[in-house]
C-alpha cells in the first residue's frame, strides 16, 4: 500500500547521542543530590567505623592481659611456658 512504508533514520554509530540531548541532561546529573553527597557519606561511614576500633582496641588489650593472667593462676605449667617463650 502506497503512503504506509515507515521512514527510517541512517544508521549511527555505536554511543552516538545527540547534542541537544547530551547538553540538556548533562548539567541535571551534575546537581543530583546523590551524586554530590556519596563521599561526605562514605566519610561519615569511615570515620565511625574508626571511632568503633579506637574504642575496642584498650578493651581487647585490657582483656588478653587479663587472660593471660588468669591462666598463670589456674593453668599448672604456665608460668614455665610463658618463660620458655619470653612472655614474661
């Protein structure tokens, strides 16, 4: 049937955008409030994280002095253990 045939665009190569659209959404991406925050958020997240280790580490150093403690009082032959190694 004559008038029904569709028109088609030439072929472009592959990734080609067109200007008009391309300077239009550029500066919209630019402003997102996501893509401005995510390392002021990613820092936050670090930081605590450090502020969580600084914390445990006198704890688990508190804890391992008091263990081994602990086993030279109750364990027979620590005592003899920990000199042969050099612990004490």
């Amino acid at each position: 049937m004559p008038g029904t045939e569709r028109q088609t665009t030439p072929p472009r190569p592959k990734g080609y955008i067109n200007w008009p659209v391309r300077a239009r959404t550029a500066p919209d991406v630019h402003r997102s409030p996501c893509h401005a925050s995510w390392h002021t958020d990613f820092a936050r997240f670090v930081g605590g994280g450090l502020l969580v280790i600084a914390a445990m580490i006198p704890a688990l150093i508190w804890r391992l002095i008091d263990e081994e403690k602990f086993l030279a009082r109750n364990l027979p032959g620590y005592v003899e253990y920990q000199k042969k190694c050099g612990i004490v």
